[in-house]
C-alpha cells in the first residue's frame, strides 16, 4: 500500500510538474527503512519525475545511487540529458550503458540516441545507430524510424532519411514534417511542396517544418508566401514555432515592416507570454535596426532566461552601445542569470568595438575564473580582433601564435585586415602569406590578400591570387546596398546606372558632393586599388551602392523619417565619411547595416565613433 501511495503522489508530480514536492517525497523514502521502497519502480518513478520537472543534478544523483538500473532508467537520464541540451554526454553514455550494464537498446533508447546525434549533427554515429536499429527486435518500430528521418533530416541527408520514410508503415505528422523538413534544408522545395501535397489535409507541423526549413536554406521570401498560402488555407496556429522562424527571416531580410507584422500576430493569437517567440522579437528588432523596440520587448517580459539577455546584449553591441551592452550585463549577474558562452562572445565583441582591451580581457579570464565556461576558437578570435582594432598588432600575432587552437582562416583574415587598417605593410604581408598557405577558400578572404600585395607593390603575388580565384572558380562578390521604405524594397548594385531615377539621383548625389566640398570633404580614394588615374577612382567612389540607396531613400521617403540600409560588404572610409555629412545636411537619420556592424549616422556623427 506504501508503494502505491508513492507511485500514485510521484506521478502527480509529473503530471503538475513540482519538483519541490518530489523533493519532499523522496527525502520521505530516504527515510523510511523499508525494503519494500527500494525497489526498481519506486526508482524509476522518482528518475522519471526529476527528468520531467528539468532537474538534471537531481536526476543524475538519483541515478548514481540506483541499486539496479534497466532501460526505463537509462531512458529517463538520456531524456533528461537531451533536455538539457546535453547530447554529447547521451552519447558517451549510450557506450557506457551498453559496456558496463550490459543492456541492449530498446526502441526508447534508439530514438534518444539519434535524437541526440540529430543535435549533433553526428551522421557517422547516427548510421552507427541506424545499423544497431535495423538488425534489432524493435526495426519496425515507426517512431524510432521517426526519429531517424529527423536525423537525416539535420544533417543534410534527404536521400536516407526519405529510404526510412518509406518504409514507416503508418506515416505520422512526425515523420511527414521530419520528411518535409529534410528537403526544405536542402533547398529541394518542389519535392517537400509535393509531398505536402500527397498527404494533404496538412497540420501546423508539416507547414512550420517547410518553413523553417526554407528559412534556415536561406529562401525566406518563398518561406512568406508559403506562410500566405498556409493562412488562406485556415490552419490554426496553435504554436508560435513557425511565427518564430518567420521573425528569424525578417532579420536575415532586416525587414522592419514586415517584422512589426508578426509582432502583431503574436499579440493578435495571445502569444505574448511565449519566451522564445519575445527572444524571437528582441533579435529581430536589433538586427533590423530598431533597438528601441527591441530594449522595450526586453523590458517588458515577465520572465527572461539567458537567450534573453545573450540577445540584447549582442543587439547593443553591434549598434556600437557598447558600455550599455557592459550594464546589461551586470543586470543579468544581479538578476541571478549565468552567462553561457555565446554571452561573452557578445561582450567581447562589445568591448572590440569600442577600443576596450583592459575590459575585454578581465571578461576573457571571468570565463573561465568565475563561471568554468571553456573559451572556443570563437572567443579567441574575438579576443585576437579586440587587440587588432585597437592597434596592439603585436599582441595580437604574440595571441594568434600562442592559442591552444590551431587558428583558422577567419584568424588570420582578422589579423590581416587589422593590418591593412593600421598600415601596417610589413607585417600585413608576412600574415598575407601565411594566410596563402592555408589556402584561402573564399572570395572576401582572396580580396583582402589582393588588397594587401596590391598595397604593398607586390604585382607578382597580386597575379597569384587572381589565377588562385580562377583556378578556383571564385567569383568577387558584387557590393550591393538594400533599402527598405515600409511598403517598397529596392536593391541597387555597385556602379548600377541604369535605374529609371538615375538622372535625379545623380543629381541630388552631385549637389551633396558639392555641398560636402565646402564643408572640406576631400574624397579618400585609398580603397580604389585599380590603376587610374584620380579622377577615375572619385568617379568608382560617386557610384558605391550606399550612395545610390541613400540618395533614392531622400527623394522616395517621408522627409525626416530614418532611412535604413543593408549592405553586404564593409562600408568603405570614404562612404562612412559621406554618411555622416549625408545626415548633417539632409538632418535624417541613417542606418546602415554592413557586413561587420551597424552604423547609426546622425548630425554629422556615427555611433561607431570612427571605431570600426
């Protein structure tokens, strides 16, 4: 009767979710000297119920301290595991229970082991797995096959998992997302779009697993007009999961408008309590400019975790507020909340911006000191640029050579481009060629060691990156500035002239140049490394794509409304100039997004402080 009494109170807990009172009730087991509650269902149960509440420590010692372990056990640690976003200690533990327990996987335990190589991305140990499975009792099992088409479905995989597709026998919304999910990421949208269409009558799932995967592909302009036809169609958005990928698109676009429109539909379908999708709404309103909205979304939720403060922390930082990034973050400390690893990439690219070295590296050293986080190669390289912008070249070549990661191509690009920046030639070209015999792989990375040679005088090896880029079918990226006018959105490219306006932004563009001449503004044409002659380089300058934008959005947009503009490339010296005599004159706020950080221009004045 005792036992059923536990049983019957532990499963309330689950079904309440309070761990205070299994808490209660285990420490009333531990208590009372009774064979009859040591037994392996008592155990379980109680496992169970810390898994479930989220209490990863007490689920751990409860599992360490069993006298007897079976599947049930080894289910509920790695589900409280893969919870608590631990799949790699699943894994290592999926060895350990098959070694020294000597247990053989139930269709349970395969479905948690590829979900965590799911997590992963780990495709040789999730075919590992799949091998186990397929030769086992429980091979036609649908919803570890389920589990399996999810895993292939992530890591890029569409021809396996649509083999274990086809063989499920009673196909679920589950599997038909995880399916659509696998061609979506890939990019195969007429193959998920017709697979959608065979099973028809679809749910919110199938269409928020095309969407998201459509969005994580890079194709968000087809991800809206598929969330246009899943709406016409009536599907009740029962979750926010789809509204949340959604937002992720607008970022990437830096749609404001049609950011505010989702907003409105998360406060329309009452989802204003949804902690990811207000996580959601905080970085889209950073990344499209808009940071008042977004610190007026932070502050307004009732409950934050440390996405939350990760996020506004990384959105001041790059609109160069950095010292208010460094308050937020004391917030977060006093608040109880502790940073993870992606936090202090944040704080360090905060402090980068800025010229903080002192700062950045007490944060550095807090990582591992106060908080046991391991720095990556990440929060090297973040460490290794602050010392570059800020012109400590040498420390930061001492830092390069010294870290306990073999530095990649992305270092050395840093520490090159810092170079550049600082005039630094000789030891500019001594990175150059270390960086050349790594073997750059991508264009961005090409130009800037043909920048640096083409700086230098040396033609020779300036020859030798273009026949590297031909040999590798390289292609320079074209420079192209997006500008969003609410109910319009206009690209323009590098020197394009053939726009239907171009005779009225040539003329607004000249009389600003004339404008900014008796100001002093003397164009800087040291970015233009061609052989021409001055007046040719000012000309290459005149048609840079942000002018182009910038000059459309005064003689397009509500005069004194902020002008917002996407770049993707750096925004050159010469152009940051420009900007901000652009806003003194015009009196307009400009925001321009490139490819490194925002710039808020205003009265003459940028929120980089020159500092980029």
């Amino acid at each position: 009767m005792l036992e059923s009494h536990l049983l019957h109170h532990l499963q309330q807990c689950i079904k309440r979710r309070t761990p205070s009172q299994a808490k209660a009730l285990h420490a009333s087991i531990l208590k009372t000297a009774s064979n009859q509650l040591n037994s392996p269902l008592i155990y379980n149960t109680l496992l169970n119920t810390y898994a479930k509440c989220g209490l990863l420590e007490d689920t751990s010692k409860v599992f360490d301290e069993m006298p007897q372990r079976d599947l049930f056990s080894w289910a509920s640690i790695f589900t409280s595991y893969n919870q608590s976003n631990l799949p790699r200690t699943t894994i290592s533990q999926f060895r350990y229970m098959l070694a020294v327990d000597k247990l053989r996987p139930d269709h349970f335990i395969f479905a948690c082991i590829t979900k965590a190589c799911a997590s992963l991305g780990y495709v040789r140990v999730g075919k590992q797995v799949h091998g186990q499975f397929v030769v086992s009792v429980y091979s036609d099992d649908d919803v570890s096959k389920s589990a399996l088409v999810d895993m292939y479905a992530k890591c890029g995989e569409p021809g396996s998992a649509r083999v274990v597709f086809h063989s499920i026998r009673e196909k679920s919304s589950v599997s038909l997302s995880a399916m659509v999910s696998a061609y979506a990421r890939v990019g195969m949208k007429s193959e998920a779009t017709e697979l959608m269409k065979v099973f028809g009558d679809l749910d919110l799932y199938c269409w928020t697993a095309l969407v998201s995967g459509l969005v994580q592909r890079g194709h968000c302009v087809d991800a809206f007009q598929l969330f246009t036809e899943m709406r016409r169609e009536g599907v009740e958005i029962i979750d926010g999961h789809i509204i949340s990928s959604l937002l992720g698109a607008s970022s990437s676009l830096a749609m404001l408008e049609l950011g505010k429109q989702l907003h409105s539909l998360v406060i329309g379908l009452g989802f204003v309590d949804s902690l990811f999708l207000c996580n959601a709404l905080v970085d889209m309103y950073a990344k499209c400019s808009d940071v008042f909205a977004a610190k007026t979304v932070f502050y307004g939720m009732w409950r934050r975790d440390v996405v939350s403060w990760t996020s506004i922390i990384f959105g001041m930082a790059q609109h160069g507020q950095a010292f208010e990034a460094l308050c937020l973050y004391d917030e977060m400390i006093s608040a109880g909340i502790k940073p993870n690893e992606v936090t202090f990439i944040g704080l360090l690219y905060a402090c980068s911006h800025v010229g903080l070295i002192d700062k950045g590296r007490k944060l550095f050293n807090s990582m591992v000191e106060e908080f046991g986080l391991k720095p990556s190669l990440q929060h090297y390289t973040c460490l290794l640029d602050l010392y570059s912008r800020s012109g400590q070249l040498d420390k930061a070549e001492n830092l390069i050579k010294s870290m306990p990661f073999k530095p990649d191509v992305a270092a050395w690009a840093a520490l090159l481009s810092a170079c550049k920046q600082h005039g630094n030639a000789k030891m500019g070209v001594r990175v150059a060629n270390h960086l050349l015999n790594l073997g750059p792989g991508d264009t961005s990375t090409c130009i800037l060691l043909s920048n640096t040679y083409a700086g230098a005088g040396e033609w020779e090896s300036v020859s030798k990156i273009r026949k590297l880029m031909v040999a590798m079918d390289l292609k320079k990226e074209p420079g192209y500035s997006c500008i969003d006018l609410g109910k319009e959105r206009i690209v323009f490219y590098v020197g394009e002239v053939s726009h239907p306006m171009k005779n009225e932004i040539f003329m607004l563009l000249k009389e600003m140049e004339i404008d900014m001449r008796k100001q002093g503004y003397v164009p800087d044409t040291s970015s233009v490394l061609h052989d021409m002659d001055q007046q040719e380089k000012e000309k290459q300058l005149f048609w840079h794509s942000e002018r182009v934008a910038v000059a459309y959005g005064l003689l397009k947009s509500v005069p004194g409304t902020v002008l917002r503009i996407v770049k993707n490339l750096r925004v050159c010296g010469d152009c940051h100039t420009f900007m901000k005599l652009v806003s003194s004159i015009s009196k307009r706020g400009i925001v321009v997004r490139d490819s490194s950080r925002f710039h808020h221009f205003k009265d003459g004045n940028c929120s980089c402080n020159d500092f980029w």
